[in-house]
C-alpha cells in the first residue's frame, strides 16, 4: 500500500532513519542497516515523540522505521507524524501490540508495514528490503490509464435526488469500475454527501475555501474522508449564520489535485453554485442533469440544457429522471422528450423501500439497491458516463491534466480512517 508520504524523491535526503526505544531494538536493527550499506548513525534512541520533534526540525528519510511502543494513541501519533515527514517517505512502524485491527488501521493511514516486538534480524531485513523495493519501483499515473472522468451532477429542481444519485455514482465507480473516486459536495451548508455514507465531514472543504493557497496533493490527502479503498469524500457542514466567501478559485484548485490523485471525480454542484460560479464548467468533461418527469422539471430542464449549450460546449451531458412511477407520471415520457428536444438518458424507478433502508444502512442507495431492478438500472449508467467522458477526451475536450507530485501516485489508498457520524451521536 502506498504511504502518505510517498509523494516523491529528493536526492538530499536521508535513505534511511530509525528511531527506537529500546537498546536491544537499537542493536538489531543497526546489524541489518549495516549489511544493506547504509549509516548505522542513523539509528537514535527514543520512538515516535522523538521522531516528530527530529523531524519537524530536519528532513526526513526516505525510508522510516519508527517505534510505537510508547504510543498511547497509535493512529493519532501516525498523523503527528505525516505532518513532519517530507513527502517520499515510506514508513516502517514496529510495537508490541499484537492485534489485528491495530495491524489493519495502521495499513489504512498509509503505513508500509508493521513489526512486532521484540524484533529479529530476519523481519527487520524482509521488512526493510520490501520497503527499498517500493520505493524504487516506477511510479504509474492512474489518471493516464484511462483519462480522468469529471462530472458535475445537477439536479433540476429541489428534491429530485440530484445528491443521492451523484453518492450512488462515486461508489458505483469506485466499486464497479474500480476506479479511485473523489465525491465533492458542494453544498456547503446542507450538504449529504458524508451523511448518505454514514460519515462524519471534517473541515477539509471549509480550510480549503478559507485558505486556497494550502491546496495541494499533501492537503487532499488530510482533508477527505475515506468511505472505501477507492472512494474518499469531501464535504461540509458549514454553521447556517456562516456564508462561504469565495470566487470559486478554491473550487477549481480542488479540482485541478484531484485529476492528479483520482481517476474520477464526481462534483455534486447545486444550481446556485452553477449561477455563481459558471466557470467551473471548464473542469468538467460530463455533465449529468437529474431530472423528474414533470411540466415544472421540463420547463427548467430546457432551461438548463440551453445554458449548458452556450457556456459549456465541451461537456458531454447525460440526462437521467429520477423517482419515476410510471402509473403516475405528470406528463407523459415521450411529451416530455419532445419538450427538451433529446432522449432521456436513463430511468431511475421510484423505490421508497429501499432508500429507507439505504438510509439506515448509512449506505449508497446503488449499493443497497443493487439486486433490484433500481439497482440494475443504476449500473447501467456507469458504462454511459464512462463513454461520455472518453469520447469528450477523444475529440481533444477533456480537461487539462494538473502537474503537482501527487500525479505521480497511481493509486489514493492512503486516506484517513473512516469515521462514523452515528458512532460519534451514539445510534444504534
């Protein structure tokens, strides 16, 4: 798994640094350092406080094993430390915890590996021996293997399910086509992004907004929440007395990282944010507009495709009816395509039953659903966007590529660890 760290090389930095707190650690780990060629000097007495505090004053090494052994909280120092290390750090954490979901969160928040004391030779050497290898291993661009998918999802009118389509599609891309996805919610104040997946929001977006200088690859990485392997949310829940004072530019940053890190990004932007920040539409290949078979939802959805139309002429756009009940439609569906002059694009039947239960879940509608017929017609769309946006890039209208180091990570698998909303409130 790639660290956090690991975001790039420089050649005057350290190969490798350990920090350890006990003599008999130091001595064993100085005897494999040796017989691999590098410093044994670079081994210090004193675990994870002494690394932070070294490390928030030097550059730190490429490679770092670290003890944990003193650590009361281990995944809090882990986050200590990412914040002195450099980036291209790959760490090695050791300790005397045997336990396996100890094992399993530290993997999470990007360390390389874990030891268990007391140490050997031999695991210290297979240890220290992978982590060279990864380190050296050729970097892939995910972004170039397919082109990076931007989508801006946008609901026609209040209530249509704009934002649980635009959740269902992250997670239908992160899990069906097993592409690392960014969720952006835009609704900085009554957004559902995090709370549609049971998690709690951070203050990554607000920082971001208030300061749009510290975005960058490093900053992305801290700020979202992880809600899978390859699925990581941004969002807010900005307080009501609080309006967001931007010109949009924290917007496009955002977007600019997560084409270098992710493979899609789904932005679920409500029509306020398209009125007063129209310029986003350029970091967008696809635009997919929610809509309701209604004489109201009609009249705005002509509306809406003419802006499109004139102010983003490089998108693809995929309209997809959402809640459909076909004994009690307004209009009738073929009325309505003759409304809006093109075919819907995809139908979402109405399944009260089973976003109740997604609801209670804390899960994606599309997941919870996906052995109905909702849950059929929503993977049919993926392979829709999916085309849209290779066939924009394909007429040379895809959006630029960002040139941070984050775009030589392949893979966003070093996120922060999940956080559960109804665990912090106590619900069941």
């Amino acid at each position: 798994m790639n660290a956090p760290f690991k975001l790039g090389v420089s050649a005057t930095r350290d190969m490798f640094q350990a920090y350890m707190s006990d003599d008999n650690s130091i001595s064993i780990v100085r005897s494999v350092v040796v017989e691999m060629g590098w410093e044994a000097e670079r081994v210090y007495k004193g675990g994870m406080r002494n690394a932070v505090q070294s490390l928030s004053v030097a550059a730190s090494p490429q490679i770092l094993l670290v003890d944990m052994s003193e650590s009361i909280d281990p995944l809090s120092d882990i986050n200590s430390l990412a914040e002195v290390c450099e980036p291209g750090t790959i760490v090695i954490a050791c300790g005397q915890v045997n336990d396996v979901r100890l094992y399993r969160d530290l993997l999470a928040s990007g360390i390389q590996d874990y030891l268990l004391k007391p140490l050997s030779s031999d695991h210290v050497r297979d240890a220290l021996v992978a982590a060279q290898s990864a380190f050296l291993a050729p970097r892939t661009d995910a972004a170039e293997a397919h082109g990076h998918m931007a989508a801006a999802i946008i609901g026609i009118r209040g209530g249509v399910g704009a934002s649980t389509f635009a959740t269902s599609l992250a997670w239908l891309l992160s899990e069906q086509a097993k592409r690392t996805t960014a969720l952006l919610d835009l609704d900085l104040h009554f957004g559902t992004g995090a709370l549609t997946l049971d998690l709690e929001p951070g203050r990554g977006l607000i920082d971001a907004i208030e300061n749009p200088s510290r975005i960058d690859g490093l900053f992305i990485e801290r700020a979202m929440v992880r809600a899978s392997e390859r699925l990581a949310i941004l969002s807010a829940e900005a307080p009501i007395h609080q309006p967001m004072l931007t010109d949009g530019g924290a917007f496009h940053q955002l977007e600019e990282e997560f084409r270098n890190v992710f493979e899609c990004s789904i932005v679920d932007m409500p029509r306020h944010m398209l009125i007063q920040f129209p310029q986003l539409m350029a970091d967008f290949n696809v635009v997919v507009v929610v809509t309701e078979i209604t004489l109201a939802a009609a009249r705005d959805t002509i509306r809406l495709l003419s802006w499109l139309r004139a102010n983003a002429p490089h998108v693809k756009i995929l309209v997809v009816a959402n809640k459909v009940q076909a004994a009690t439609l307004e209009i009738s569906r073929k009325d309505f395509e003759q409304s809006i002059e093109r075919k819907i694009d995809a139908i979402l039947p109405f399944d009260s039953r089973t976003a109740a239960q997604a609801a209670k879940l804390g899960k994606s509608l599309a997941e919870v659903a996906k052995t109905s017929k909702l849950g059929q017609a929503y993977a049919g769309i993926v392979p829709h966007i999916v085309d849209a946006a290779e066939e924009a890039a394909g007429e040379g209208k895809a959006t630029k590529k960002g040139g941070s180091l984050m775009g030589k990570l392949g893979e966003f698998k070093s996120m922060l660890p999940r956080k559960s909303a109804k665990a912090k409130q106590g619900a069941k």
